[in-house]
C-alpha cells in the first residue's frame, strides 16, 4: 500500500484513538514495558515525549521521574495535543505542547531523555527526527525508540490493508516506504540509523505483541479507526467496495480465531541509546 502516512493529520482519528485507549495500550504493554525498562528512568530525570497520543504512556513517565522529575508529552497534531491535554490535566510534574518531531523547538541539552513510541517510522525523514533528539539531550540522555517490525509479523494491520489492496482502494505492496508503518521494519536498518545520527550502544530487540478482538468485524472497525490512511482511502469509496473490503479482510484474518474470538500476533522492534 504506497501510502505514507506523515501526510495526514491524524486529528482525524483523536477521537478513535481515545475510544480504544485500553486496546491500544493492550496490546502495546511487552513493548512498552520493555521500552522503559531498558531507559532505566529514574526519579528526577526530564523526559521528552514525540507523538504521545492519548498520555497514557506519559502518565507512566510521570510516576516513574517523580514529583522532582517532569515529563513533557508532545504531538504535532492539534487533535492529538488536545487529546493529552484532556488525558493529563492535573498531573503537576507533566506538561503538554505541539511539537512536529522533525523541528523540535527546544533548547540543546533539555532533556536527560527522549522518548517514541511507534511514531518514528511514520516520519518521511527519520534521520531528521533522532538527529533532533540527539541536540535536545545532554550528555549521556537516552533515546527510546519503538517501531513495528516486518508485515509479515502484523497480520493484525497487514490483513485490512491487503484487503484494501486488491479492491482496489490503495495500490502498490506493503507500506515499507517512507513514512509507512514498516519503514522502519528491518533492525539492523533501525540500528544503523540511530548510530549515523551520533548515538552510542545502541541496541534494537525484537518483542512479540498479541492484540485480540471478539469477531472479525471488531478486528476491521479498530484497525480502520486508528489508521488514518486507510480510514481516508475507505470512506472515500462507494458502499459496495467497503463491504467488500470488510468481507475479504475478515476471510484473511479468520486464520486468528479461537474459542474467544481471535488473537493476533504482531511483533515490534524496540531501540534504546544513549549519547
């Protein structure tokens, strides 16, 4: 699917993503426990979030730094900014601003670390993004990167998009280009590409996911919900095509079911740095 997904704004889908926080952070919870744990955050310490989403990830940076550390959660859309806002009202030690990820408006050495979770590969110019992380930390910050691994391992999204495909509605293979979700798929591209941006000891794992759904039209309605590219090539189509999409992508991913309903596997890749 040649669609790169940095040229929509995702305030399309804010109000998605907040309707299925708790599936999202569901089936994120290996990789984001793996991707603090191997930051090692410790109480006192500054924290930048990139394409924070719905704040739950910034609520967990915020028990972790303290009530002497802070956390700044950012987002470069508006609907999203104003989502975090909602999310993280009353917590004193976390801040929320619009911040596009490629132009950091902040000065040097800020922040002891930089935190993305599953947004870096959304960007059409990654280097850019980790090049800017890497001015805005001070000496020896961390850097938590978290990106999807190969379509292959994520027939949870791959299943809609392929459906999508051969009716017509998207074209080309797999988003592997730029600013697609499995831009970023391959770990030792992820690897080189944190160190050429200067960063030291960097260490890229891959983690298994699950995500579950009670039937096959759950599984359609929250994948086209929270991806804004198909979500847009969808409602642009005439009826019968999105009944058929919708047909055809839960014939691909029935393989998934069991006596509960389905589970998905998935895989994401997990990158931590330090300067």
């Amino acid at each position: 699917m040649t669609i790169a997904s940095d040229t929509f704004d995702w305030t399309d889908v804010a109000s998605s993503w907040d309707e299925h926080r708790h599936h999202i952070e569901t089936m994120k919870a290996k990789l984001t426990h793996d991707l603090t744990a191997g930051l090692a955050i410790r109480p006192g310490e500054h924290v930048l979030e990139l394409g924070a989403g719905t704040g739950e990830l910034a609520l967990r940076l915020g028990e972790q730094v303290g009530p002497t550390g802070s956390v700044l959660a950012t987002d470069v859309a508006p609907g999203m900014v104003e989502l975090l806002r909602r999310t993280l009202t009353g917590t004193a030690n976390i801040r929320v601003a619009q911040i596009d990820a490629r132009r950091i408006d902040l000065p040097d050495g800020s922040f002891d670390i930089v935190v993305f979770r599953m947004g870096l590969m959304l960007v059409a110019e990654p280097e850019q993004v980790l090049q800017e992380c890497h001015r805005v930390l001070r000496s020896g910050g961390r850097l938590g990167v978290a990106c999807w691994a190969g379509p292959q391992h994520n027939p949870w999204l791959t299943s809609v998009g392929m459906a999508a495909m051969m009716h017509g509605l998207v074209s080309g293979g797999p988003p592997t280009g730029p600013g697609g979700p499995f831009s970023l798929a391959d770990p030792i591209k992820l690897q080189r590409l944190i160190r050429d941006s200067g960063f030291a000891d960097v260490a890229v794992r891959e983690v298994e996911t699950e995500a579950s759904f009670t039937d096959t039209d759950e599984h359609f309605d929250t994948v086209i919900s929270l991806a804004s590219p198909l979500a847009a090539a969808l409602a642009a189509a005439p009826e019968s095509t999105r009944v058929a999409v919708r047909k055809t992508a839960a014939q691909l991913i029935d393989a998934h079911r069991t006596a509960d309903g389905l589970t998905v596997p998935g895989r994401a890749l997990v990158g931590i740095a330090r300067l």
